[in-house]
C-alpha cells in the first residue's frame, strides 16, 4: 500500500514538474520574441537618400561603373545591425551600346564597434544585363540578404538566375543561383525563400543560416481546355508529349487546347509555334478558329531541330453538312467577310497583313488573307459587291472530291474550269438565293484531292 502511495505521489510530482517545464518554455519563447522585437525597436531606419548625405558611397559606385546605369538599396545584414548597410549594382538600363561592360556589385557597410563605414566594390563583376533588385531575405536570426534578379542567364535561353548579397567580416559575400526549369522566370522573395517562377512552374530557395533547400513544383492550373497536351523529357533527353507526335488533334472551331508541363523540366528557349489566338487568361492555352483547321502546331526547344508537330483538327469538317448549309446562307463559315459585306468595308475588318493581287482581265482584285482569298471589284462602275470568297483546304489531311459528295450530294454539274483550276474537275452547287459553291479539285476525277472551297454571286 505504501508503495503504491509512493508511485501515486511520484507520479503527481512529475505531472507538476512537467507543467512547470511548459511554463518556463513559454515565457522563454516571449522573452526571446520581446528581445527581437527591441532589437528591431532599436534598429534606426533611416532612409538611403539619409544614409547616403553621410557616407560617399554613391560617387565612388558611379565612378567604377564607367557610364552604367547605378541602382542602390539598403538592408540589415547583420542580425544585430542598428543601422542598415548599402546596397548597389549597376547594369546597362537597356543601352545596348553598353552590352558587353563589367559590372560592379557593391556595399557600404557600418561597422556598429568603431562607428565608422566601410566600403567594398566589386569591380569586373559579370552581370546579365538589365537587371534589378527583387527584394530582401528575412532570415529568422533577423538578418537581411538582398537578391538581384538577373533577367537571363545567357549559357541558357530564356534562363534566370539571381545574385544574393550578404556580408562576412564587414566584407560583401556574392552567391548566384540560376533557375534550372523556369522559361523567362520572374525573381521575387517571400520572407526567408527566394521564388522564381514562370506561367507553369515554381521555384523555390529556402534560406537558413547557413543553409539552402531547394524545391520545384508545377503550378496547379485551373484550365477550362476541351484538350489539354502534356510535354515531357527524361534527364536530358528528347522532348515527348501526349498525345504522340504526328496525331491529329480532335478539335473543332471554338475548341480550346492548352499544353502543360508533367513536371518541371530543364528546357532551352522552349516554344509553341502556332497561328492559332492565344487565351489571355491562360498561358499556353489557344482557341480554335475556323481558319485553324488542318493547320499544324509545333512544340519543341533549341536547337528546334526534332519538334513535336500536331494537326488542328480533322479537315473533314469542310465536308460537313453543317459547313455545306453555311454556304446555302451566303456565308463562308470563319470568314468575317462574306457576300453580303461591302468591299469598301473588307480591310478595316481584317487584322494584320494582306496580299493584293489584281487581275485586270477577270474585272476583279483579289485580296488574300490568312486562308482566304477575296475577289472585289476592279472597276468602279462595277459597283459594291464582293464577287467571290474562296476558303484554300488544309493539304495536311487531304480531303478529296467523294468524301464532298458523299456529304453534300451530287453536284448540279461537273465541269472543266481552266481559269480557276488549269483544267481540272470541279464540283459546282448551285443555291436558290442568286449565289453559288464550288469545290476545286485536283485532278480531273473526283476521287482526287481537294484544294479550295469557293463561294460566288452570281452575275
């Protein structure tokens, strides 16, 4: 019984002292958090423009950077500084005359023992140019370091790299770091981590005293695409993607397609290459158009010799009933022009470049655009019709003259139409509103490859 009463009371004893070492713990934790916060009370926060009317730092910094740009910040790098040191660096400013110039990577530093400044510039520095500050490291000792986002790092296309500026012995210490799977990433800090992130990946260094942790992640994206395609490498081997290179993407107009990243990957000036409209809100992600249909779309990095090619859609769209009952309308589906439609109007309804081309025996200009051709008066006694619209055919995934057929029904006739065609077949639909369709082939027999759609007023 006794010692079951001793067991009992050790037992007390110990809950109290365990509660006690709780106790102590806490206020320790305020005590250490009150200290911070009066060192950081006690630290002066002066402004540079204050600091600089009494240290000479900024006219020494300009004379060794001969002529460049001088950008200048300040910062506690030492945990236990009152007054924050001088940071500076100077870049060219986009003077491309300039390209090519050392940099120098300096600091004033206040040394707190003997009150006095020292100043140490780092001349013949390389830096990318242009460059800037992307802010300050909040290490938990309280110290600072100040990162300076080198805008490419020119051993990899569309690379970025960063300087952090930190201070041993009243001396300026300079490490860079260089992002390894970001394209044209932006530099900025987050408390103790450096982020450099780009439109699919985030990169992060995390700064410890004396240490650094570095991780990456592919950003989680929100997309609303009707087909999403993911690229992908091992180490640093060819690039792949899903779906397999050479397929035809099972698109239609108004469809969207965004291209995303598996994981991050260290690419070289990475490039999607496309006539299609880019989403704004999205990045790589592009909305289809009409005029998009059997056309290609490449993806690869440099030297950009083994792409990764894809078709936009399947050209049997043009063989549809759907498009063929547009053309019954007057209208040629994708086209902002139609028939009906002003010539005078034609050009300030077309964005971007257009070919003229005149042909003074037909008694028509032909205006091409994109993958349409325009025929409009060539005289002016003629008047304000638009004559012809013809829509050119994808060769990509050829569709031939039965596969219209099939689709559309049998033609009212079957002619010869040299002028158009040098001799071959064409298919021609004749509309009760006074207009007609024309389907070119490109051999005399409908089994032959489809070249263009056109669309006519009749005279």
């Amino acid at each position: 019984m006794k010692t079951l009463l001793l067991v009992i009371g050790l037992l007390i004893l110990s809950g109290c002292s365990s509660n006690e070492d709780a106790i102590q713990n806490e206020e320790k934790k305020k005590e250490t958090a009150a200290e911070t916060a009066e060192m950081k009370a006690e630290r002066s926060d002066e402004t540079l423009e204050e600091l600089l009317e009494e240290v000479d730092f900024g006219t020494q910094l300009t004379q060794s950077c001969g002529g460049l740009a001088v950008e200048m910040t300040t910062a506690y790098l030492h945990a236990d500084d009152v007054r924050p040191s001088i940071i500076g660096f100077c870049h060219h400013a986009g003077n491309a005359n300039l390209e090519g110039n050392t940099a120098a990577v300096a600091a004033a530093i206040y040394n707190e023992s003997d009150k006095t400044w020292h100043i140490d510039i780092n001349e013949h520095e390389f830096l990318t140019h242009p460059a800037r500050f992307a802010g300050n490291l909040q290490l938990k000792d309280g110290s600072e370091r100040v990162v300076i986002e080198l805008y490419e790092d020119p051993a990899a296309f569309g690379g970025t790299g960063a300087i952090i500026l930190s201070s041993k012995d009243n001396g300026l210490v300079i490490e860079r770091i260089n992002s390894s799977v970001t394209q044209n990433g932006k530099v900025s800090t987050d408390g103790n981590k450096i982020l450099i992130e780009d439109d699919h990946v985030i990169e992060t260094f995390t700064y410890g005293k004396n240490s650094v942790t570095h991780t990456e992640t592919v950003k989680e994206t929100d997309t609303k695409a009707d087909r999403v395609i993911t690229y992908n490498k091992h180490n640093n081997g060819p690039l792949f993607a899903t779906p397999e290179n050479g397929s035809v993407l099972d698109v239609k107009p108004g469809d969207i397609i965004s291209f995303v990243p598996d994981k991050p990957l260290n690419l070289v000036d990475f490039q999607i290459r496309t006539g299609m409209k880019a989403d704004p809100d999205q990045p790589d992600t592009y909305i289809v158009s009409e005029s998009d249909i059997g056309d290609t779309i490449e993806l690869g990095e440099y030297p950009y010799d083994d792409m990764i090619m894809y078709t936009i859609g399947d050209a049997s769209f043009f063989a549809s009933t759907a498009f063929f009952n547009e053309l019954k309308e007057e209208k040629m589906p994708g086209s902002s022009v139609q028939l009906s439609t002003p010539n005078t109007e034609i050009e300030s309804l077309l964005e971007g470049e257009t070919f003229i081309h005149e042909y003074s025996d037909a008694g028509a200009k032909h205006l091409e655009y994109e993958k349409f051709i325009y025929a409009v008066p060539f005289l002016e006694e003629e008047g304000d019709i638009i004559y012809t619209i013809i829509r050119k055919l994808p060769f990509s995934t050829p569709l031939t003259g039965d596969d219209f057929i099939e689709s559309w029904g049998e033609p009212d006739e079957r002619i010869i139409d040299p002028e158009f065609s040098h001799g071959n077949l064409t298919l021609h639909y004749s509309f009760p509103a006074g207009h007609y369709a024309e389907v070119h082939l490109s051999d005399t027999m409908s089994n032959s490859e489809a070249r263009a759609i056109s669309l006519h007023r009749k005279k």
